[in-house]
C-alpha cells in the first residue's frame, strides 16, 4: 500500500512539475524534487506515526488531557471526501503536538476555492497561516502542497523555504482534518463550518 502510494504521489506531482500548471508547484530550484520526496515518505506512512509520537508524551508534558481528543481524530474511520462539504467550511483550528506537549488554538476563517482549475485551501487569519493545492489521492485522502506565512506576508508555495506538505481526510459527517507530519512532531488542522 506504501509503494502505491508512492507511485500514485509521485505521477501526480511530476506531471504538474512537467506541466507546470500550479502556482503551488513552480520549480525554483532542484531541491523541489528532493523536498517532495522527503515529504511523500512522510505522507504515505498516514496517522499511524503521529499516534505513536502521540501516544509516546511522556507524563508531565503540556495539556496531556487533551491527549483522547487528539487520538479520537488521528484513529477515526476515515470516509470518503465530499467536496461539497469543503466548500462549507469556513473555520480551522490548529492542534500542534511536539515532544513538550499538546498546544491547541483558536477556530480562524479560512476557505476552500477552486484556483486555476485545482481545489485550493487557505486559512485568511490569525498569526499563522498556510495556504496551498490539494490534489486527490483517492476517494478518501487528498495531499496538501503548499506553504507558510505569518500575518498578512504574501502567500507562499511549495518548494519555498515554508514548504509544507500534509494529507486530508474526512473524520465524521461533518468533520475534516488536514495532517501535516514532521520530523518533532505534527500539526492538525482541525475544520468547523
């Protein structure tokens, strides 16, 4: 499953590289190829890594009771992706968890478009903000390319310096997450209508 996940990444992202079709994915340099790979050696593992870094906090890290929730979101059956839905949701929060603890904020406005023909998310407040292209891997998981800001600095994309990569999927009825993997830890982006 790994390898065909792999596969179905890579086909897809160099197809736009060749093309050149997304802004998300402009080449400005040879390190694209390398920071993509990385980032789709971290995507294909899915959640399991993120609930055994979770599950791994050692007593006394920060808001450890919020641990069940985090688990709750990371192991739930994860359903088919209804774009419809996306279009509705106008809210994210952010749930960040590294080797310190559980940091969880605030809902901010953000939105689902369309942009030169692909789907494209973007948070539109508060201090952090990442924005960029979703390109569906299946009928359950769509990958995340794109960048980081802070405030109101013009938007990045993938293959900049605030190059980040995640997958999507579909939680609940009404409920989605975007997973973004790193090396000390992980990030979810946890969406409300």
């Amino acid at each position: 499953m790994k390898h065909t996940f792999l596969l179905a990444l890579f086909m897809v992202a160099f197809q736009l590289l060749a093309q050149n079709t997304s802004p998300s994915l402009t080449v400005r340099d040879a390190d694209l190829r390398l920071a993509l790979t990385n980032d789709s050696i971290q995507l294909s593992e899915g959640v399991k890594p993120s609930i055994s870094y979770l599950l791994s906090l050692p007593e006394g890290s920060y808001a450890l009771d919020e641990k069940p929730y985090v688990h709750q979101l990371l192991a739930a059956e994860k359903l088919n992706i209804n774009l419809d839905d996306l279009a509705l949701l106008r809210r994210v929060r952010s749930i960040r968890v590294d080797n310190t603890g559980i940091y969880s904020y605030s809902y901010f406005k953000c939105h689902f478009s369309q942009r030169d023909g692909t789907l494209f998310f973007q948070k539109t407040a508060g201090s952090q903000r990442k924005s960029g292209y979703l390109y569906r891997l299946d009928s359950k998981r769509f990958f995340f390319l794109g960048g980081s800001t802070v405030n109101d600095d013009p938007l990045t994309h993938y293959g900049s310096d605030s190059s980040v990569a995640g997958m999507l999927y579909r939680v609940g009825a009404a409920r989605y997450i975007l997973l973004f993997p790193s090396d000390h830890g992980f990030e979810i982006y946890e969406f409300a209508k």
